[in-house]
C-alpha cells in the first residue's frame, strides 16, 4: 500500500471537483429553440494515478497595498517649507541686521569726520583769531612806538635848537670877550680868519690854546693866542648842559 505522504490524492479530488463546476456552469442550454441540439462541452481533464505528482497550481503572492503616506509627505512637504521659509526670513533678518549696522558704522565715520572738521574749523578760527590779535597788538604798539617816537623826536629838537641856541649864544658871548681883549697887530688883513681850540676848566679858565688854519703871519698869531688868554675865565653858559672843555672856536674880527 502506497503512503500518501504529500497529501497528493487529497488535493487531486478538490482539483477535479472544482473542474467539474466550473464546466457545468459554462454550459448553456437554449431551452427555447427545441431544435437545436446541445452540443455537450468537451471536458479536458488530466488522469492522476496514484504514482502521480500533483503540481499544485500557482498561487500569486498577495502583495500588500502600500501604505497611504500622502499626509505624511504633505507634513514632511510642509515642514521643509516652513523650515525654508524660516531659513529665508532669518537671512532677510541678517541682511537687515548687517546693513542696519552698516548705517550705524557709517553713520558713525561721518559724525567722527564731522567732529573732527568743526574741530579743525574751531582751531583754524582760534588761530586766525590769535593772528590777527597779535596784528592788532603789533600795530598798536607800532603806532604807540611812533607816538613815542615822534614825542622824542620833537623834544630832542626842541632840545636841541635850544641848545644850539644856547650853545650860539654861548659861543659868541666867548668870541665876544676874545674879540674886546685882542690887539691887533700891524700885519692884519681884512678877511683873515683863523681857527682856534681852547681847552678850559669847569670855571671857564682856560689851560691850553692852540691854533689851527690861520690866515694871518705869526704876529697875528701870538696876538690872538695872547688874546685868549688874557679873556681867561672865560663865559659860562646859560644851560650847563651845552658847557664844552674843549671848544673850537673860529677868530675872524670884523674890521
């Protein structure tokens, strides 16, 4: 006896019995039309025996049905974006951010430069301002040194015509006493001049006279040294200041 250890009688039955439903439900009887004769369906089978293998009919493997993820890629889809949208508004953010700071920086250069030209513009005007108060002082003290000046000037005039006044005077007042105390010689010309220099003291007396062009022979000349002399002490000043020790004097008599 044969063991049937695949379960192959079994499954060979099943097989047939289902052919032959199937068969049965494919064949059409037109019970209308008694003429037409059936025509029996060819039923085309396949005899097991019990030594044959039966190769079970090929069932297609059932494939699952995907998994709906379109709200999932939706999310996911949404959630890039946001995340994108995120990263474009935070880039907006910098670039605000950074030309803001960029203003403030520029802003701030201009403010330095603009405190550094008023500076500049301040020192410039300090020191135009101290140019022309030293102009000004410089000027002043110009015409105050000219006031002065002139001041001086005009008293040392006025002091000096009134010493050459004086000393005019004072000259001729000596002249005059030389001239009453002269003999004059026999050999005296008309015209003749001479020079003389007379040295004296404080008091007028005189210490030494010497004779320097002399138009006249050497009798003129011993007579006027003599006169000089003889005119010892000779006139003081009016104004002490213009008294000479050493005079030059010049002897020209009248006729």
């Amino acid at each position: 006896m044969v063991h049937d250890t695949h379960n192959v009688i079994p499954v060979t039955l099943a097989l047939l019995l289902h052919v032959l439903l199937f068969s049965s439900l494919i064949v059409v009887i037109d019970f209308g039309d008694r003429t037409r004769l059936a025509v029996p369906l060819a039923i085309k089978g396949t005899l097991v025996t019990d030594n044959a293998i039966v190769i079970p009919p090929k069932v297609e493997e059932l494939v699952p049905p995907e998994p709906d993820t379109s709200e999932q890629d939706r999310l996911r889809a949404e959630e890039l974006k946001r995340q994108e949208d995120a990263r474009i508004e935070r880039e907006r953010l910098n670039r605000i951010k950074q030309q803001e700071e960029e203003r403030a920086e520029k802003r701030r250069i201009e403010d330095e430069a603009e405190k550094e030209r008023k500076r500049i513009e301040a020192q410039r005007a300090r020191e135009a301002e101290i140019d022309r108060q030293r102009l000004e002082n410089e000027r002043l003290r110009a015409e105050a040194q000219a006031a002065r000046e002139a001041e001086i000037d005009a008293e040392t005039n006025r002091l000096d015509a009134m010493s050459a006044n004086a000393k005019a005077a004072y000259i001729f007042a000596i002249q005059q006493r030389i001239n009453r105390t002269w003999v004059r010689p026999p050999s005296f010309t008309v015209g003749m001049k001479c020079v003389l220099n007379v040295r004296q003291l404080p008091g007028g007396e005189v210490v030494s006279v010497t004779l320097g062009s002399c138009d006249g022979d050497e009798a003129v000349k011993r007579s006027i040294e003599a006169a000089v002399y003889r005119a010892s002490p000779l006139p003081t000043p009016a104004d002490p200041s213009v008294f000479d020790r050493n005079l030059r004097l010049i002897f020209e008599p009248a006729e």
